[in-house]
C-alpha cells in the first residue's frame, strides 16, 4: 500500500471539515482542531488496483489571532484547496495559500473546490467558467467529493 | 520502623518502565515509515496516530522556535502515558512508555536508533510512503527485537550495570549521542535563521539546507528577479558557496516569457522606427 499525506486548505469557515467529514474512514476528535489547528483523517482509495491510503490533515483556516503553523505543509504529496463559492474573497483568497504551500511542496499536485455549490442556482453554476483541476463541490449534497478526491489521489500515484 | 519509604516506591516505578511501541516518522510528512509493538499493547491505527503525533510535535517545536529556543520536543506525557520523540536526519522515533523514561533508558533508546539511522539513512531520505518496500521488513524485525529483549527494560539494564563496565561505556555513547544532537541542533537552527530572514525580508517562505561544503535552497518564487533578491539576502549571512534550486511556477514563467517578447517586440518596433527616420532624412 501507498500512503500519502494531503492537506486541505481555504479560509475559515469555508467547510473543509464538512467536506471530508462523510467522506473519510477514521478520524480523530474534532477538539485536537480548535487545540493544534489540524485534525488527522484516514481514506483508503483503489485506483487501478493501487491501494493508497490518505492521510488527510485538515488545517483550521487562518483568522486574525491564529496564523497557520507552516511545518504542517512540510512533506505533503498534494493539496485541495478549498474556497466558499458564496463568498468571493474566499476564493481570492486561495492565491495566497497555494503559492505558499507550492513554495515548500514543489512537486506537489493540487486541486481546487468552490464549496458550498449546493447555494447555487443552475443559471449560475452554468455561467461559472472553472479550469479543470477545479470542482464545485458542495458537503451538504455530497455533489463532487469523491471526484475531488480521486482526482487528487490519480495525479499523486498514477 | 520498618517498610518501603515512598522515594524507595518512586525510585522502583521509574527501573520498571517499559515500551510498548516503537514507531519510526518521517519527519517533513510524519508518514509512519516502520513500527514494533507489543502484542497485548498494540496502538490502534498506528498510521494515524504517527501522524497526529508528527503534527503535536510540529506544533510545540513551532512555538518553540518562536520563543527562541534552540531545543525540540522530547517528551509528550498524558497520564501515565509517555512519548519519548528523538529526531536524527530526515527521520524520528517514538517510544511509547508506561513512565517517563530514565536517562539509561533514553540511552538505550537513542543508541538504538542511532544504528537505525546508520544502515538505513538513504532508505528513510528516499521513502515515498510505498510500504512494500524490502526494507521495511528488515527494520520492523530489528525494532521487535529490541522490544521483545524483554521488560522491564530499566531493570534489565541496571542488572548489566552491575555485573560489567557497560556503564562507563554506556556513558560514553551518550555523551557522544549529546555532541552529534547539539551539533545537528547548531545546523537546524541557522537554517531557521536562515529562512526566517529571507521571510522577513522578501516575503517568500523558502527551505534552507546547510551541507558541508554548501548551502542549498529550495522553494518557488513568482520571478527571476526573487530568486536573485533572495541569494543576496543569504549573501549576508553566509560565504559558503550557494546552491540555487528555487522555481518558478510554470504559469509564472509563460507570463514572464511573454513580458520578455513584448519587450523585444517593442524594442524591434522603435528600432524600425529609428530605422525610418534616418532613411527618410537621407532621402531628403
């Protein structure tokens, strides 16, 4: 088996945590979160009969008392980013944390969800012109999450 | 009077301490690389526990660096839980203790890693989470066998302590251990240093590595002109010839190759121009 360690960025109160809460098979207690500012989850994905097994840091988003803690982007193999597709300065903001974590992960792949789609009327998910490593993805109707996912597990392994 | 003072009771708790476990992290991806475990101790979910315990320590070593202090974690305790965390390259261990181990025991310990360090240094440089590889097996062996020497392990140890000059000897591996940690603990800290004033000075947060003969630095940067900011600001700090492994996102470099052509084009442009004036005043 092949592990892998990913982190899961965006701004505060995008739904990261809510976006892999359905998804993953293990997790620890949510207060480690509030304690450190990253909470450890587990998913196990077969990709072509590969079995690789993530490791998913979820990283609290950054606010103006608690910066985040850059050792934690040391030695991750991928990234998703994660903005609030209601709230524009969410996605601006994601320039910030992926040229920093490219900064330290050079190789690293990474991909980009606009949560919280689900708010989106259909009008407006059509008039969005998203790159392809983007995905709308919403926690609450589970729409895109497992492609979110195996999409960066595939530019990892494959 | 007669009975067991409460010192004699303390002193006899911590020569009984044993470890249950044996992990071995990388260290940038706290990926559990091998572990060893004693059979009614297992930890459940030794990959996630590996991580989380990487990311604790990432975490307290952070707030040590910012007060200033030139250490890193050694032990993480939680009742009558311990961690007992020893870094040496690009890996850590971690014993996982019933008490706070004393320093034979921590000599034990480090001794023993220092010999996993040792046979296995380019295997833990170049490990990418794959755990089929054959060295994996080799080094769990090696780990049960230290477990499996028996317990308690303080206790056994004092027992070799009286019968032979493994003491002195012991003493001696451990002041030597003390000199490579201080050493490696020196080099670790410039290269905070380092980093910390190419942050504070251009923004970018790079990784600094100090070699023997040179300095290597890695990271992106948006622009040329960065990078060469960046080896100026190292500059300062440093003689030793550098080695310059920064990039730039290719993106970044399209833009910048177009910016390039445009410049060239217009130079092109007003040299046409140039051109045509000069023809034009010869013409008249």
């Amino acid at each position: 088996m092949i592990r892998k360690k990913i982190l899961l960025l965006g701004d505060f109160g995008v739904g990261k945590t809510s976006l892999i809460c359905r998804y993953i098979d293990n997790t620890f207690n949510d207060s480690y979160l509030t304690t450190i500012g990253v909470k450890i989850s587990k998913k196990l994905m077969i990709l072509n009969d590969i079995e690789c097994e993530l490791l998913i840091w979820d990283i609290e988003g950054k606010t103006p008392t608690k910066s985040i803690p850059h050792s934690y982007f040391k030695g991750a193999s991928g990234a998703i980013f994660v903005g609030d597709v209601t709230r524009h300065e969410t996605i601006i903001g994601l320039n910030e944390h992926i040229n920093t974590f490219l900064m330290m992960n050079g190789d690293a792949k990474h991909v980009i969800a606009y949560n919280k789609a689900d708010l989106l009327t259909k009008q407006q998910i059509e008039a969005l012109d998203v790159a392809s490593n983007v995905f709308l993805t919403s926690a609450k109707s589970d729409m895109n999450v497992e492609a979110l996912f195996s999409t960066i597990t595939k530019e990892m392994i494959l | 009077m007669t009975g067991v003072s409460e010192t004699e009771l303390l002193l006899e708790e911590s020569s009984n301490t044993s470890i249950s476990s044996l992990f071995v992290i990388q260290k940038e991806s706290g990926l559990l690389i091998a572990e060893a475990q004693l059979k009614d101790k297992e930890i459940d979910d030794p990959h996630m526990v590996a991580s989380m315990a990487s990311a604790i320590k990432d975490f307290v070593n952070d707030w040590v660096k910012t007060h200033a202090l030139e250490n890193e974690v050694q032990i993480l305790s939680y009742g009558n839980a311990t961690l007992y965390i020893e870094s040496a390259g690009s890996v850590y261990i971690i014993a996982f203790l019933d008490a706070e181990p004393d320093n034979e025991l921590r000599l034990k310990i480090n001794d023993f890693f220092a010999s996993l360090v040792k046979n296995y240094a380019t295997f833990f440089q170049s490990f990418d989470g794959d755990d089929t590889a054959l060295e994996i097996q080799t080094l769990s062996k090696k780990m049960h066998e230290f477990l499996d020497k028996g317990e308690p392990q303080s206790t056994l140890h004092k027992v070799e302590n009286k019968t032979s000059p493994m003491k002195y000897l012991m003493i001696f591996l451990g002041i030597g251990f003390l000199i490579v940690s201080l050493f490696y603990l020196d080099v670790q800290y410039k290269e905070y240093v380092l980093e910390s004033s190419v942050k504070e000075k251009t923004g970018y947060v790079i990784d600094v590595e100090i070699q023997k003969e040179s300095i290597i630095f890695m990271g992106t940067v948006k622009q040329l002109e960065d990078s060469d900011i960046i080896e100026k600001v190292l500059a300062r700090y440093t003689k030793k010839p550098m080695v310059n492994k920064l990039t730039i996102p290719s993106t970044n470099l399209a833009r910048i190759i177009q910016l390039e052509r445009e410049k060239r084009e217009s130079e092109v442009l007003e040299l046409n121009k140039k051109l045509q004036e000069i023809l034009e005043s010869r013409g008249k």
